[in-house]
C-alpha cells in the first residue's frame, strides 16, 4: 500500500515537472519567434526534465521496466531465478544506496549555489531530486527484496 502511494506521488511530481518543460519549451520557441528574450526559459526547462527523469527512473525501478539483461532470467525459473532476483536486488540496492547518500552531500555542498538567469532560486531544489531519486529507489528495492523472500521457495518467481 505504502509502496503504491510513494510511485503515485513521483509519477504525478514527474509528471507535473514533465509538462512544466513543455510548457516552457512552447513558451521558449513562442518568445524567440516574437523577437522577445526569455532567458530563464532555459534553465527552466532544464531543470525541469532532470526533475522529470529522475521520477520517472526511481517508478521504472520499482516495476522492474529499468535497464536491464533479462536473457538468463528468461531461462531460469523457481529458486534459481529468485536467487537472481535476489543479487540483481542486492546490487541495485548499493548502487541506490549511494545515489542517496553522495545526493545528500550534493544538495548540502550545492544548496547556496543560485541559477544563472533566476537568482532567487537555489541549485539545492534541483540537487534535492538525486537523494529523493536515490531514497526512494532504496525504499522500492527492499521491497522487492522481501517480496523475493517471502516467496522464496515457490515454483513461480516473483516479478
């Protein structure tokens, strides 16, 4: 249930910052066809996309829709591919681990930095992305991890 509800909420916040940048980018090309500078248009639609994917890359983790080399995993089945399941958890689990933790020194070393074109904005609400993106990938793999658990040892694996 927890789970549900922490992938609703990043796919609406990746999905509001997804249609702030195509609103700023229509915003972008309408501006210079009109001869007039918008140069935060930029910044705001780079920032945006970075929030956008980062959402989106921790909800593709947790539906296990990321990157991945699923030729051994087709062929194994019960035990063998839940062992699988477990290391490729065991794995991304560090990996996410340290997103989180290096994110955290990010915002904390970058939080004070302001952007170019909009000064009263800070580099730490966009820096703030990586440890949310890297706690929640955390959060969403030790759930797999006691899903794989719990059904260890049944014929069918878990997914």
């Amino acid at each position: 249930m927890f789970i549900k509800l922490l992938e609703r909420i990043q796919i609406t916040v990746g999905t509001l910052f997804l249609s702030i940048f195509f609103i700023d980018i229509v915003i972008q090309v309408m501006t210079r066809l009109l001869g007039i500078s918008a140069v935060w248009t930029t910044e705001v639609a780079k920032y945006s996309f970075i929030w956008s994917v980062f959402m989106g890359a921790a909800v593709m983790l947790n539906r296990r829709e990321h990157f991945k080399f699923d030729m051994l995993l087709n062929k194994l089945k019960g035990k063998a591919r839940n062992v699988l399941y477990m290391i490729n958890d065991l794995i991304l689990l560090l990996f996410s681990f340290a997103i989180f933790y290096y994110g955290i020194d990010a915002v904390q070393s970058f939080w004070n930095y302001n952007w170019v074109s909009l000064p009263q904005m800070k580099m730490g609400y966009v820096w703030i992305s990586v440890p949310i993106m890297g706690g929640t990938m955390v959060i969403y793999t030790i759930a797999h991890l006691i899903r794989t658990i719990k059904h260890f040892n049944r014929e069918e694996s878990v997914q």
